[in-house]
C-alpha cells in the first residue's frame, strides 16, 4: 500500500488562466509568433504540455518564459513560467530545486495580488513535500491553498484539499483529524456528482483504516470505491484498489485472499496494457505466495518483474525486487545466496543516492557559473557607463572605484561563502560515508547472523529443541544490535541536528516500544517553530537518556500509560518522562542506568531529577540549558 509507483505519481497540476491549449497550436505560435503577448503565453503552456513526459522539455520551455517575461517586465507570466519549471524538477526529481522555482512564483502572484494563483503554487509545493515525506510542511501549504478556496467558496478544489490533508494527517498519524477531512471531502464530491474524485476520496479512506489496523472498515471503504471506478471507466484507479485490498488481507493473515486480489489487479493492468504495473504486482505479491508454499510461482514472478524492470531502466523498482529475491531465498534455505542479494539491495540504493547528490551538485556548479557571468556583465557595464560620463569626469570615477570596491567586497565574501560551503559538504559526505559503511558492512553482517539464527532455529525445531533457546538468543541479540547501530547512524547523519527531527525519532520509537506492550504512548513535542539545531553530543546523550527512561517505565512500572513531553522556556529545554505505574515505595535504586541517565546530563551542566516517594507513578525529568541556533 505504501509501495512507490513514479510512473503513476498524481499530481494535482494547478495552472494561471491561459494556459490551456493543445499542443499543436502551441508549437504554431512558438513557430510563428504573431506577437510577443502571444509567445509569453506559449511558453509556459508548452511547458506543462510536457511536464509529464519529458521533464527536460518542460524546462527549455518554462526557462525561454521566464527570460522572455523578464525582458518584458511581466511578472504574471514569468509567475507562470516558474511555477512550470518547478513542476518539471519535481518530476525530476529535484525537490530542492522545484520548491525554490514554486517560492518564486508564489512571491511574484503575492506582489501582484494573485491570491488565486498564490493558492494553486501553494497547493504545488504542499504535493513535494508530501513527495519529500515532509508532512509538516505539506499540511502547512495545503493549509495556506484551503483558506483562501473556503473564502472563494471552489468546492472543488476545497475537497480536493481536503483529501490531501487526510492523506497527509494520515502519515503524522494523527487519525481522528484525517477522518474528519475526508468525510468532508466525501460529502461535497457526493453532492457535486463528481465520481472519479468521490472514487478516490473513499479509496483514501480505506487506506486511513488499514493504517489504523481496522481490516473491515478499510475493506467496505474500498469495495465502497470499486463501482465508482466503474461508472468513471478508470481502470488503473481500480487496479490500485485491488492491490490495497490485497496487502489488507496479506496483514492480516488471510494470504489466499490477498494472492486473489493481487490477481485482480494483474488482471486490469494486462486489460489496459501497461506491463510494468504487472509487473510491480507481480513483484508485490511474491511475499503472499511464499506464504502459500507457492515458492514456484513467486520465484517466476520475481523472474518477470525483474525482466520488465531492467527493459525500461526503473531503478527503484529494481531496489525493491532485490530486496524480494533476498527473502525468497532466505526462505528456501540458501542464507549465503540472500545475503549476497541483500548486499546487491543495498548497493544499488545507494548508488541511485549517490546519482541523485551529483546531480544536485551538477545543478549548483551551473547555477554558480550563471551568477558569475552575471556579475562579470554588471561589471562590465558598469564601466562602460563611467567612461561614457565625460562632462562628470571626477563623479564618474568615484563612482566607478566605489562600485569596484562593492563588487570585490562581494567577490571575496561570495568565494568565501562558497569555500565554507565545500568544507561543509566535505564534511556531510564524510560522516554520510561513515555512515553508509556502517549500514552497509556492520548492517549486513548483523542481518546475516539474524537470519543465520531464525534458519538455525526452524531447522533445529524438530531436529534438536535444545538448540532452539540458543539461536532465539543469537536473533534477538542480532536484532537489537541493529536498533543500536541503527541509533549510532542516525546521530551522526547529517540533516537530523533539529530538535524536531530528535522528537520525531523519540516519538516513533515510543510508539515501537508502548504499541506491542499494550501500553498507551502519549508525545507532546515542544511545538517551536524555528530553527534549533542541537549539538551532536547533546542531541545523542538526550536520546539516549529518553531511551533508557522509556526502557526503565516499561521493565520496572507496571503502567499502562507513559507519556513524553518537550518544553522550551528561558534559555532552559526541559524534557519530562512520566508514567502511571507503582512508582518507588523505598529508596531511589542505584543501578548504572539512572547513573549513567545523570552523569550524561551533568555532562551538558544539565539537572536530571527522578521523583522517587510516589506511590502512583514515576517522572524522569531532564532540564539543560541551551538555546536555538
């Protein structure tokens, strides 16, 4: 359900009046443009028409309509044009990029007063950060695009807007909120006849159970969307509902179901001939069929999709079906074959990592290069101006030699802006390598021992039960050395030194550790909206002291509530870790956890506090001196 598809990435593409034409008119105007009013409007028109297909079309065309509204001084259209070029990166891939063409068009269409405009780029960025798993972010803008559309009163689009925060409150897990958007966006789409659209907003729903837990509710949402899908003739729609059907009843252990509707979605696909979606199912269901004793017929399906996928060069696909063939082959009893295709798994990941970063650096040298010459033609005129100025001959100079002045000043703290960047991306490569080396090597051989265990342990069920203790031991120690590792790579990637993304971590693994206790997790962050970056070692003494009170409440407290929650105030972040449980009865304990929980924040001249005479509960409470940065 949560599996990548490019190729069928809907976007809701958002476009100023004007620029809907079809392609052969447009390439008339390009042509033979009867005027420059005409061609202005051509452009970005020409660029959407390709945006799709041919990204790298699509920015020749948004980038010659940008450079044309700049020499005319007409913003709307250069708005226009940048919000195309940001559409084309996204289907780049380079979100980076396309957020910062979508900023530019949404500062032009504020300046004109363009809220509609404004809106439609806002609803854009809000699909690439949902694109980039910022979910913060995406909600924030999708946010921004639903207040000025419930003033302008577009049902529409407010329920198109309305979808998309349910998917993304889904994904923040925030349940109740997403439910409440997409009810809202059943009712108006019910109301507006308009089936395609209410098709989806049920499937999305389904969806929203089935990442709650709740089989049934998820299947009568879905089968609710099949008959839409018919009356709307969207096949490909009614494919995906199959296949999230499928992985329902695949999660919940009904795996001759979820093989049938696999099967189904197959099915559609060859109906509507598009070979990589039967392919892609056919990948997806391998892990249903092993569990069926099918392994024939998944080894055949991973034999098809890999074929497919190769053809039309889909790296990510081929990241996945690796990672397949790795557990098929662990199932059938080759541990040396599964971790040799789990090795290829990962170095294939990285390498389309490593593709991505050097296009990204490819794009910063040319940008560099363009704003170079720039500056060097500015100089250039600049001079040829003061030359021409005869009769202010004494004016002309000063000004000339105060304009140098201001542009090597420049100069210098340009290439010494670039300089600390290069050392800072130095440094960012070097700890992602470190990091990479860890997941890769320490990281393979840890999952190898891991399976190495799980098979010693099925083998010797039946043959030797005596050894069954011993390699459940070696499995679990192997599993949480992976967690281990797992927090090592984290600490010193780089990109995770914001308060927010330390809450993010706790949070989750919170929920990973409450969840299968049974043991309600509540995480209240600390809500600062800024930037707050936190030293390395701070932000790893914190998580690991968090950790250990999470670790502490769950062995020792017998609760059935435990809660979590950041604060920021004067200079002090004070961290709480609470629960419900029997709290202590005698004197505090003097285990090397709550030593080392204190030593780590005395480490930071930090005060660590444990109550310790209540008899309902236990609070863990953290309180360091530091600040945003």
């Amino acid at each position: 359900m949560n599996v990548k598809r490019p190729h069928l990435l809907f976007l809701l593409v958002l476009l100023p009046i004007g620029l809907l034409a079809n392609k052969d008119s447009l390439l008339r105007v390009i042509r033979n443009p009867p005027n420059k009013e005409a061609l202005i409007t051509a452009y970005p028109s020409m660029a959407f028409e390709y945006h799709l297909s041919n990204p790298e079309s699509s920015l020749y065309f948004a980038n010659k309509g940008i450079r044309l509204s700049d020499s005319l001084g007409n913003l709307f259209h250069k708005g226009s044009s940048l919000n195309m070029s940001g559409l084309a990166y996204f289907r780049k891939g380079w979100y980076a990029t396309a957020i910062g063409a979508f900023k530019q068009a949404e500062a032009l269409f504020l300046k004109l007063n363009e809220l509609e405009q404004a809106a439609r780029v806002h609803q854009n960025m809000a699909h690439v950060y949902q694109g980039m798993k910022d979910y913060r972010n995406a909600q924030e803008y999708n946010l921004k695009a639903l207040r000025f559309y419930e003033k302008a009163n577009d049902s529409m689009r407010i329920a198109a807007c309305y979808q998309v925060l349910g998917t993304v409150l889904r994904e923040l897990k925030d349940y109740e909120q997403s439910a409440r958007y997409l009810d809202e966006s059943i009712r108006i789409l019910a109301a507006m006849g308009r089936i395609d659209e209410l098709a989806n907003a049920h499937s999305i729903k389904g969806n929203l159970w089935a990442a709650m837990g709740k089989r049934e509710e998820a299947l009568l949402e879905m089968n609710f969307a099949l008959p839409l899908y018919d009356k709307a003739g969207d096949v490909a729609n009614k494919a995906i509902t199959f296949e999230n059907m499928a992985s329902v009843y695949e999660k919940s252990g009904d795996y001759k179901l979820a093989a049938e509707y696999y099967e189904k979605a197959i099915a559609l696909f060859s109906k509507v001939g598009s070979e990589v979606d039967v392919a892609f199912e056919r990948m997806l269901r391998t892990g249903t069929l092993l569990k069926l004793n099918r392994s024939a017929e998944s080894l055949a399906d991973l034999d098809m999709a890999e074929r497919v996928f190769k053809r039309e060069n889909i790296t990510d696909y081929l990241i996945d079906l690796y990672e397949k063939r790795s557990e098929w082959l662990a199932f059938n009893n080759k541990p040396a074959e599964a971790l040799q295709m789990f090795k290829k798994h990962i170095a294939l990941k990285d390498s389309l990592a490593a593709q991505r970063r050097n296009d990204e650096m490819v794009r910063f040298q040319a940008e560099f290069d363009f704003e170079r010459k720039e500056k060097e033609i500015a100089l250039l005129k600049a001079e040829a101006l003061a030359g021409s100025a005869r009769l202010q001959k004494r004016n002309g100079i000063i000004a000339l030699l105060l304009l140098l002045g201001a542009v090597s000043v420049g100069l210098i703290l340009f290439y010494r802006k670039r300089k600390l960047l290069q050392d800072e991306l130095r440094k960012q490569q070097l700890l992602n390598q470190i990091a990479a080396d860890l997941h890769d090597d320490v990281g393979a051989s840890l999952s190898a021992i891991r399976m190495y265990g799980e098979v010693i342990r099925k083998k010797a069920s039946v043959s030797a039960p005596d050894v069954v203790p011993i390699a459940g031991k070696i499995s679990d120690n192997a599993r949480e050395l992976i967690q281990n590792m797992s927090d090592i790579v984290w600490t010193i990637k780089p990109g995770q030194e914001e308060l927010k993304s330390l809450e993010d971590r706790l949070h989750n693994l919170g929920l990973e550790l409450c969840n299968p206790a049974e043991i309600r997790f509540v995480f209240k962050g600390s809500g600062y909206s800024g930037s707050f970056v936190l030293p390395i070692d701070l932000r790893n003494d914190l998580y690991l002291i968090c950790k250990e009170a999470l670790n502490n409440a769950l062995k020792h407290a017998k609760a059935t509530v435990i809660q979590m929650k950041f604060e920021y105030s004067q200079g002090h972040l004070n961290v709480e870790v609470t629960d419900n449980g029997n709290g202590f009865t005698q004197e505090r304990p003097q285990g090397n956890g709550l030593k080392n929980m204190e030593e780590r924040s005395s480490r930071h001249k930090g005060r660590f506090v444990v109550n310790q005479n209540t008899p309902q509960g236990t609070t863990v409470r953290i309180e360091l001196p530091c600040s945003p940065r």
